[in-house]
C-alpha cells in the first residue's frame, strides 16, 4: 500500500484476491440490477417494500451463515454464543446498526431523491472511510494515497454529472440526510469488520468471517423488523402477498433477492478481510462507474464533463491499484542479534 499499515500478520495469495474482487463485483452489480428492477412503485411487478425486502436478505444470510458454520467451514472458537457476543459488543453492536443504517436508509432516500444525487454521494466514501480507517484501526496513508482517493471523489461525482444536470426527479433535504447518513455507516462497517477478522482488537482473539456475519446480519435484522413493524409499508406487504396475484412474484423476488443478497454479503466481507477496507470502498465505487458508464454508452452521452470524470475515475483506479501492489522490502535481520537465553520471555503463539 501507499502508506504504512497494520501489520495482521497473514500474507494472502493473489488468486484468493482475485476470486474475491470478482465475486465482490459481479454481485454487486446483479444485485443492484435486481433490486433496481424489483423495487420500482410505478411499474410490474411494483414490490417497493424495502425494508420488509432488505429484513430477508439479513435473515436468509444470518441462517445460510450459520448452516455453513455446522456443515462446511468450522469456526476455530466455535459458533456464535451469547457469552461471545457480549465480549465483542462493542464492535458488533456497532457493525450491526451501520448494516440497519446503510442498507434500509439508502433504499429508502431513494423513494425521496434523485437516484443520480444518491450516486453522487455514495460516490464520495472512499474518503470517509480512509478517515475512519485511521480513527479506529490506526491506518495510515501516504500524501500520495490521500490524492489519489480525492481525485477518485472528484471523476465520480463529475462522472454522473450529465445525470444530475438533466434529471427533472426532486430532491427533497430528508433523503439526502437518509443517504449521507448511510454513507457513513457504509465507510465505518468495513472498518468494523476488519477489525473483527484480522486480530486488532488487543487480548481478544480474530473471529471467522462466518461468525461476524451471523452477529451483523442477526442484530440488522432485529432493527428492520422494528422498522417494518412501526411504518405503514407493513399493510402493505402483508396485503401484496395476501394477493394471489402478486404472492408467487413476491415470493420469487424475496428468495432471489435474499440469496444473492447472502452470496454478496460473503464475497464483501472475505473482500475486506483478503485486502483492506479502503479497497472496499474503492471497488465499491469502481463498480458504480461502472454501471454509470454502461448505462451512458447505451443512452448515448456526449457530454465532455462527465467522460472527463470518468477518465479522472479510471486513472485514479489504475494509480491506486500500483501503490497498493507496491510492498517494501522485507528488513535484513540485524547483525548482532541476540540468541534467545533461558531467561528471555517466551513469544505466545
């Protein structure tokens, strides 16, 4: 990386990156299209329910974790216990409620905003989460690396700019709080997790990936379904499905959207733990592009301040990926190192 970092001690094969770069964007982008065509109030099949949608994708993920915890991968401290997840809680509790946060809030800003406007915000994390990277995990980043992030904001904002000047949609200020609100619990959680899977927490050891995801899906879950339960979208769910002719699509679209909810919520969380949490949100950010750029080669967009954005986007991709392949040379043991002695402490494993 561009600046020096905490050291967790594990070294992770290229291939093992590679898998979970892949996996981690070609989930992201299925799952947004989903969502995208799922979701929409003013056309079939006009299931807008999102946080009774979103509370199945923390259950369906919080069950499916804890069946591969019994059936495929072992914890090395055994499965989540209560007793556990009260010694964590104080980064559990945290990671759950930026899940509630970042999932239910940007859905639903966009019922009051312009999508383009939710873009151009959540464009802007890689910045926040650099932030809260240095305020939590006590990484830090190069002058370099700083500029680099900054310009990366910069092109994705000018990149969806020919959006946001053409777009008649209304904007009202409590989506755009909803959507700066789960920004920031969007850059804080990969921090959390990280934190979680790595080892930085001091005496307490590192929990497996499948461990966190129970403890983060189960306490989101919790919180939607309070949600749900307190708004009027809950008549509204219950008498979608009551309908026979709307229950088998909202049946479909519920298990579809929960299992490649799961499959996401997996390759993000192995994404973190293989790289860092900066890279989270940069990819995060280059799959939005992305989807920008697909989306304006097929409307046809000639305007030169969003190609502009995208090329800052692109560059700023490219120099972050070389500083971050750039490792510094292992130190030459000093010469005049002491052989252990009977009396030298013993390093705990």
């Amino acid at each position: 990386m561009g600046g020096a970092h905490v050291d967790t001690g594990e070294e992770h094969e290229l291939w093992k990156q590679v898998l979970v770069i892949f996996l981690f964007v070609g989930f992201n982008i299925g799952l947004n299209e989903f969502n995208s065509w799922a979701l929409r109030k003013d056309s079939w099949p006009g299931f807008h329910f999102t946080w009774f949608y979103t509370m199945f994708h923390m259950l369906v993920s919080a069950i499916a974790a804890y069946l591969l915890q019994l059936l495929v991968i072992k914890p090395k401290l055994g499965g989540p216990t209560f007793a556990q997840a009260w010694d964590y809680k104080l980064l559990i509790i945290p990671m759950g409620l930026c899940s509630f946060l970042m999932n239910g809030l940007n859905n639903a800003s966009l019922a009051l905003m312009s999508l383009f406007l939710n873009q151009a915000i959540k464009a802007t994390m890689p910045m926040p989460t650099m932030f809260f990277s240095y305020l939590f995990a006590k990484k830090t980043y190069s002058p370099l690396m700083i500029f680099v992030v900054f310009c990366l904001c910069v092109g994705s904002v000018l990149s969806v700019w020919y959006k946001i000047s053409t777009d008649k949609g209304g904007s009202q200020a409590m989506g755009v709080i909803m959507c700066l609100i789960g920004l920031l619990a969007c850059s804080i959680k990969p921090v959390l997790v990280m934190m979680l899977t790595s080892g930085l927490l001091g005496d307490l050891p590192k929990l497996d990936t499948t461990v966190v995801l129970v403890y983060d899906c189960c306490i989101a879950f919790v919180c939607m379904l309070i949600t749900w339960a307190c708004l009027d979208e809950r008549e509204q769910s219950i008498a979608y499905l009551a309908d026979p002719n709307t229950r088998g699509i909202g049946i479909i679209i519920i298990i579809c959207g929960s299992l490649m909810a799961f499959c996401f919520n997996m390759s993000n969380f192995y994404f973190i733990r293989f790289t860092t949490a900066l890279t989270n949100t940069v990819g995060g950010s280059g799959v939005k592009v992305f989807l920008i750029v697909v989306s304006a080669v097929q409307i046809g967009v000639a305007d030169p301040v969003s190609w502009s954005g995208v090329a800052i986007v692109v560059a700023s991709l490219v120099t972050y990926s070389y500083l971050n392949l750039q490792k510094p040379a292992p130190k030459p043991p000093a010469a005049d190192a002491e052989a252990p002695k009977e009396g030298t402490p013993l390093i705990k494993p």
